[in-house]
C-alpha cells in the first residue's frame, strides 16, 4: 500500500462504495489510480503521473472552485462520486468524506424536470402482494409516500415519475424478477442501501425525527411498507451528506384513492410526456405547455400524468383556467410577471444544505418581490372573483415582505461567485463590517497612491507598485533610474529591465491590508452564512411561494392553449357517460387539417366497436376519446366543440405492441398481457381502449380471444370501451350485446379511386382496403396488382394461381414446368380459410389445367381416374345398367351429409356466439377433410 498522498488517497476510496473518489489537496480535487483514467476518458481530463515510493500513479485534477460541474457531468452519467474535503489540524491538514453525491441526491442540475429519489419494500414473504413507494426530490425538497397493490402498480408510477436512483428493499433486491421489472421501467440506477434502514422500528423512528411524531398520523399514512420506504430515503440522503433533510418539510400520502389509474402502457400509448420514439416533441405535454416558469412546468407535467377523480377539486381548476381564459390581458400581464420568477423550491433546497451563493440569495430576493406584483395582475381585472385570486390568497405575504427586505438591505447588487471573495454584502448592513472596509479600503488608498508619490518625493521615473503571490507588495524601478532609489529601499530581485524593492512602511501597510482583508472576509462570509440560514429557516415559506407561482403559471399555461385553439370547457358529471361533438385529436389537430368526430358512451350504448380501413383514422379516434378524457380529469379545456364527461377512476388502452425478445416476450405475449392486466384492472368506472386485439395469432384463435374479451368486457366489467378491429365477424355482436354499438371510419370510392373521408358513422363497415393502403405505402405495382387479384377471387371463393409452384405427375411426385410457363402443367389451387393452407397441397385437391386452360380433373373424379382409360364400372345401377337419377345431395359424401344435418338442427338465436363460432370451425374442418 502506497504512503503519502497517493496512500490517503486509496484509503479513503477503500471507505466508501462510491464508484470515484475526488479528494480535496490545497487548491485542487484531485483524482488518482484507476479514478484518475476514468474520469479522463469521460471528462476529457490531462493525465499526468504522480510518484509515490517508487511507484508512479496516474493523476488527473480540476480547480477547487471548479468540481461541481465535473461531478454533475459524471453523475449524470451514472456514477456515484465521493467528495472528501481537506481541513486544519494541529499537524497540518487532514482529509475525510464528506458527501457522496449519487444520481439521486444531486443538487446542481439545470433540468427543470423534478428528480426523485426512489426506495421500493415488499413483504418478505409474498411473491406478489403490496409494496410501498417514497419519492423524494431533494432538488426541491418534495416528498411523497404510498401503497401500491401490485407490479403493474408499482411499474406505472416508476414509469410515472422517472426517478433518478432507485433503492430497492431486501426483498425487491433478491427478487430477480422483480428487480429486472424494475430495471425494465427505470431511465436511472438502482442503488443498494443498508437493509436494516427498510427495518420499520428504525425508518418510523427517522419519519419522526425529521416530520415529528404525530405527521404520519395526521396525513394518513397508516402503511408500514409505505413508512419504511420512506425512512430508507431519509436514511439514504443523511449518509450521502446531501444536507437537504432541512428542505424537505412536508411528508405527502398521495395514493389516496383520489387519482385515475393511468399505468405504464397507457402513458406511452399516449404519449403523455415523450412519444413512441422517446421524444418530448409531439408529446401531449409538449403541446400544452406554455409555462414561464420551470415549477410550472413540472407541476403541469404531473396534471397530465396523475389526472384526479375529485370533482370539487377540478371544478375549481376549470373555472380558474375559464377566467384566465377569457381574461387576456390580465392573464398576459401575470405571466409576463411569474417570468422573470426563479425555481424557489430548488433555491430553497440549495439554501438549507448550505450551497446556495449570493447569486442564489440575490434570486430569492428577486422572486420574492414578485408576490405583491403578482396581486397586482389581478386586482381590478375579472380574475379577482376567480380560484386565481384565492390561489394567490393563500401566500403568508407578510414573512415574505419581511424576508425580501432582510435580502434587499444586505446582498449587493453584483455580488462576486466566490463565497469568499469579499463584495457579498450591501454597505450599511453591518457597522462593524463597514469598518474594517472603511480601513481596508483607506489601506489600498495608500498603496494605490504610492508610485505617484514616490516619483515626487525622490524624482524617480518609471516607478509601479504591484503585488503577487511570491514577493508580496514591491515598487518596481526601471533599470536605467536604478542607482538613483533612496537608501531605505530593499532590493529583492533584479529583473531584465528593472529591479523591486521594498521598504519597512511597505511591508508595515502589506501586513495591514492582509490581515483588513483577512478579516473582512471571515466577517462577511460569516453575515452572509447567518443570512443564508435564515434563508433556511423560512424554506417553507419559499417551497410555499414557489408551489403558488408553479400552480398559476400552470393554469395560465392551459388557458393560453384553450383560447388559441378553440378548446372548451368540459361538463364534469357524475353519470357514467363520455359525450363528445366535434371532438378532436389535440396533438394532430397542430398538424393536419384535422376532421372532427361526435362521440356517445353512455348506459345504453357502452362498448363501440370501430371498424374502418387501415391508415383511416381509427386509431387517432381512439386516441383522442381517451385524451379528452384525460384532459378534462387534470382540470383542462378540451379540444371539441362540447364535451360531457363522466369521471373514471382509470383509462386503460391496449395499442399495438413491439416484441420484447430481450425478456422473452413476442408480440403476442405483451398483447395478451396488456389485455389481461386491462380485464383485471379495469371496472364500471373505467375507460378502456383496445386498439386491435388477437391479431399476433392465428385468425380463429384471435376473433375467439377478440370475441371473448368483448363479452367479457360488456358483461362483467362494463367499462366504457371503444376496441377498434379488423374482425368484422366482431360486428354481429352489436345484435346480441345491447350496449354495443358500431361505427365506422367512412370511404368514398368511385371509379376504382379510394379516399378515406376520416368521418365516424355508425354501423360497420365490411371492408379494410389494406391493399389500397400497401399502394400509399410504396409497394410496387406488381404485388399490389397481384394482391387485387388474389382478393378478388378470395372473395368470389374461386381456384387461386399459385404462381411459381411445380406440377405433380399422377403419382404426386413433383414435376412438370413451373407454373405460369408456357405449356401443360400449370397448377392452381384453392386457398382453405378454414385451414389456412392450399386445399390439395398434398397432391389432393389440386385443379389442373392446359395451355387453353380448360379444367380437367378434381380430387381424382374426373373421367381419366378410373385408371385403365376405359368407363367406369357400374354401381348402384339397375339391371339393365341404366343408371339411376341422382339428387344433389346423393353425390354428396357420408361426412358432409352429416355437417349439414347438424347445422339444421342448430338454434341460432339460442347457441353461444363463442360456441357457434367454434362449431363453425369445426364443420369447416370436417368439410375440408372430407373434400
């Protein structure tokens, strides 16, 4: 083990399970070993070699004042880095840890989306039953706490939220499982954290110490997995050193029965906050915000992920965006103020873990004299009898005033970066600062004016007086006047051109300022420390302030949407029923000159099945039904031209899925798990959209699943559904099921030329035009032309040319030119539905024909069958070997015969949908065995 710096160095690497260790020596962080070469390749850092007892370590380095921003840069990119500062002893100096800064608990970010801290516990003994969440984002101090009732809960609020670092509990973490679930769903890391702070008696002990004894209570938070999740976070953010305990003020229940369920799924099917790439632009909340503030943002981001199910409360919403709405000029007035607010919950955060500078402070100041302007905005406009005068109503005005003043007497106006720099704080603040400037500034004076007089008192020329770090103050003399210096000058070194000199007034004036300047900088920084506390101590009052700016600012955000795009304010109803006229896709409708569509869920007419061509508008129809809903849910005007929506406590949608090969599912799997997740989960209250079901199998096996489910759907959960498919059989049920109903994407075809109209009308379509649709595509001619071909004789049930195919001779044995070449031997077929094969693949079946293409035999009846050439004998003749008048049906073989008895006997009105089809199959399978 090396001694000396390097030593010390990998001794404290060895204390911790941090992934880079930046260890402070003098006037740099510096990094060696293995630490070293890492953070140069990813920070673009010199290497260097540092020498230690006949070892050479490789050293890499960043300026003491300059780490944050390279510790940012390698967190952000995963890794957890410690941070160990240097400190004055009676030997000299030593070093330790002081914090450990992990994606998770990073302060310094410029991203204005929040950034949570996550810790996950499950019951050790139950494979798949409750978990509890807490959430904390130590960038503004939130914290939230909630019990979830299984995976699918516990992906969709990861999903949700995003956070930055997740700490899973004893049982998530030996849960492989689980854990990959968690992988699975998670942009950040997953951090594993000392189990005993999951242990209950330890994590209720840190909520009490940190929100007191009765808060849990108080909030109702009652779920000890909820509470251990929690202390585990607050466990987590002491020992990392973060020293935003201080912020976080307020423990949150938010699982509290007052949200829509909108899972993991159903926010990428609609592209909540990120599209089907994974890009904000087009996102839902990319369309919506136009937030000034970066509060506003996140919280109008949560509006639209977690929409409510209070009524109240959302009545409340709507009618504060209603007046700002209709309020233009008041509305533009506020937002122009709330923009030029600073992030006051991260300011506060900053403030209580002790790393807020001046600059900060100076926001603090600024943004709190906002709040007697934001009144302002308001007063004498129509928006003082709106929810938005009584959200401004709620900030404690008076502490706000008073700690904007106590900013305003003592920051400076241009404060300096540096913390020690001297020029933080406004003169007058302090008497006892402002002498010691007084002196240190009538000291600088005299050095200031020293050359001038020096000139004048001894006739000397070229005279400077400067300072540096090695010789101290020195007046500099050009050589040529040199042997002209009084003799009370001290030569201290000879230059090229000149030599400097010092006098014992000199060095007498330098020790002054040093230590004027030395005290003015210990006593300014120790008033700015004080004032930085005090700023601490109200962070509530700042976390306050910031959630009423963020609050407007988003409600001024959906109010600028809805007054420039013709939105309008949603009837909110208890009655279970979805209204729409003239509804609109609110993403689209930006890009397209977008058809609007009416819309009626209701009691009678529950569950709609959509049918319609491919690339017609059903799915963005779909779509737009479940973001209506949502947006009324999160309080915002709606794109239609009347909207009456009944509350639902969750939006489900089964859209098309990808293969997820890497976890060992295909296409079909992730739909059927979606669909099972939808038919568990979903209840009378819920939306539920499925956007094709059944299509990644087999085309019985899919209309069985299809036709199922919507049974299943329509009769035990009675959820409002719209399934949208290309199994028109599905369509007979709207005449057996009475809530389901039909409608159509409708088209206009003349003369062979197809346009999709992209209008709703009720009743079923029959047709899908997928051919038309692979033209649009780009197919070339030849296989769409060869595919209207196929359809055409698919439908009209005739023999299909399988061009490409080989002949058979009479024995089955391949042979004979290839289809479709010139001469005898084409061979055509005819394609089973029932089968999903060439019916005579086997030799069997199969429908010969000649260069003229005349037909010759079928299934080996035909007149050259009978072997020998010559006529076949007689059967079932008379004696006079006339043979007697067949029926249709005696030349109808024993197996057909039988299908058609039992289809007679048949009641159709009284046969099961799902038992009818299956009998159908299995007639059609008889049939095709018997041919």
């Amino acid at each position: 083990m090396p001694t000396g710096i390097v030593g010390e160095f990998l001794e404290l690497k060895a204390e911790t399970d941090a992934d880079v260790l930046a260890m402070q020596c003098g006037d740099f962080y510096e990094f060696f070993a293995d630490d070293a070469e890492l953070v140069a390749e990813e920070l673009d850092l010199t290497v260097s070699q540092k020498s230690s007892h006949g070892s050479s370590y490789p050293m890499a380095g960043v300026p003491l004042t300059e780490l944050t921003p390279y510790v940012k840069a390698l967190v952000e990119r995963g890794y957890r880095v410690a941070v160990a500062d240097q400190y004055e002893t009676d030997d000299g100096h030593a070093r330790e840890i002081t914090r450990v800064v992990t994606p998770g608990t990073l302060l310094e970010t410029a991203d204005d989306d929040a950034r949570y801290l996550a810790a996950v516990v499950r019951e050790e003994d139950e494979a798949d039953g409750p978990y509890g969440l807490a959430l904390a984002d130590v960038t503004t101090g939130r914290f939230l706490v909630t019990e979830g009732g299984d995976e699918s809960d516990l992906r969709a609020e990861l999903y949700r939220f995003d956070p930055a670092e997740v700490l899973p509990g004893p049982r998530v973490r030996n849960d492989d499982r689980l854990l990959g679930a968690v992988r699975e769903d998670l942009s950040g890391s997953v951090s594993v954290f000392d189990a005993e702070a999951f242990a209950p008696g330890r994590a209720k002990h840190a909520i009490r110490e940190q929100f007191g004894r009765e808060t849990a209570d108080s909030v109702g938070i009652d779920s000890d997995l909820a509470l251990r999740a929690a202390g585990a976070v607050l466990g987590y953010v002491e020992e990392t050193g973060a020293g935003v305990l201080a912020s976080m003020t307020r423990l949150t229940a938010y699982g509290d029965g007052d949200h829509v369920d909108v899972d993991a799924t159903t926010q990428r099917n609609l592209e909540l906050t990120e599209t089907m790439r994974g890009e904000g632009e087009g996102s839902l909340f990319e369309t919506v915000d136009h937030t000034v503030t970066a509060a506003g943002g996140r919280l109008l981001r949560e509006w639209l992920t977690r929409p409510r199910r209070d009524r109240a409360r959302l009545d409340r919403r709507l009618d504060a965006v209603e007046a700002l709405a209709g309020a233009a000029l008041a509305r533009d007035r506020l937002r122009e103020t709330l923009g030029e607010a600073y992030d006051l919950e991260r300011l506060a955060a900053r403030a209580t873990s002790g790393s807020a500078g001046a600059r900060e402070l100076l926001s603090v100041r600024d943004t709190l004299a906002l709040v007697p302007a934001m009144a302002d905005a308001v007063e004498g406009t129509a928006l003082v009898e709106s929810p938005v005068a009584e959200v401004l109503e709620e900030l404690d005005r008076e502490r706000a005033r008073a700690l904007h003043g106590e900013l305003a007497d003592a920051l400076a106006d241009d404060p300096p970066k540096a913390k020690t720099q001297g020029g933080l704080l406004r003169e007058g603040y302090d008497g006892e600062l402002d002498e010691l400037i007084a002196s240190h500034e009538e000291a600088r004076e005299w050095l200031d004016t020293l050359a001038e007089r020096e000139k004048r008192r001894h006739g000397l020329s070229h005279v400077t007086v400067d300072r540096n770090k090695t010789d101290g103050y020195y007046i500099q003399i050009g050589k040529s006047v040199a042997d002209q210096v009084p003799e009370h000058y001290r030569e201290i070194k000879t230059l090229k051109n000149s030599k400097r000199f010092v006098t014992d007034e000199l060095d007498e004036r330098e020790r002054e300022v040093l230590r004027l300047e030395e005290a003015r900088g210990e006593l300014e920084y120790e008033l700015f420390e004080e004032l930085r506390e005090r700023v601490a101590d109200d962070a509530e009052l700042l976390q306050d302030v910031g959630r009423v700016v963020a609050e407007v600012d988003a409600l001024a955000s959906l109010a600028t949407h809805a007054a420039g795009n013709d939105w309008t304010r949603p009837e909110l109803t208890d009655e279970r029923r979805l209204d729409v006229e003239a509804g609109r896709h609110p993403v689209v409708e930006r890009t397209t000159d977008f058809v609007p569509n009416d819309l009626r869920l209701d009691g009678e007419r529950g569950f709609l099945i959509v049918t319609g061509p491919n690339m017609s508008g059903k799915s963005t129809y779909m779509r737009q039904a479940a973001l209506i809903q949502l947006l009324a849910q999160a309080g915002s005007f709606v794109p239609a031209r009347a909207a009456e929506v009944g509350l639902v406590d969750g939006i489900y949608t089964r859209v098309g899925a990808l293969d997820e090969l890497a976890q060992g599912r295909s296409t079909f799997m992730v739909e059927m798990q979606e669909l099972s997740n939808i038919l568990h989960s979903a209840t009378e209250d819920s939306l539920v959209i499925l956007d094709e079901v059944g299509r990644g199998t087999a085309t019985y096996d899919g209309i069985s699943i299809a036709w199922a489910a919507t049974e299943y759907l329509h009769n035990e959960v009675r959820a409002r559904t719209l399934f949208a498919t290309h199994y028109h059989e599905l369509t007979a049920l709207a005449d057996h099921l009475p809530r389901v109903a039909n409608v159509h994407v409708a088209v206009d075809e003349r003369d062979g030329e197809v346009t999709f109209l992209r209008t709703v009308r009720d009743g079923p379509t029959n047709r899908s035009y997928g051919v038309h649709v692979a033209d649009l595509a780009g197919v070339p001619t030849p296989v769409v032309s060869r595919a209207d071909e196929v359809l055409d004789r698919l439908r009209e049930e005739k023999a299909i040319e399988a061009k490409g195919s080989r002949g058979r001779d009479a024995s089955g044995a391949g042979g004979g030119d290839p289809a479709g070449a010139d001469g005898d031997g084409t061979r055509q077929v005819v394609f089973d539905l029932s089968s999903g094969s060439f019916a005579g693949d086997d030799g069997a079946g199969s429908v010969e024909t000649d260069a003229a293409g005349g037909e010759g035999s079928r299934n080996g009846t035909g007149p050259e069958s009978a072997g020998s050439g010559g006529p076949p004998e007689s059967v079932g003749g008379t004696e006079s070997g006339e043979q007697p008048e067949t029926t249709e049906a005696d030349r109808l073989d024993p197996e057909a015969r039988a299908v058609i008895g039992e289809l007679s006997d048949v009641d159709v009105a009284e046969t099961a949908p799902v038992e009818l089809l299956a009998r159908v199959q299995e007639w059609q399978e008889r049939l095709g065995e018997g041919r």
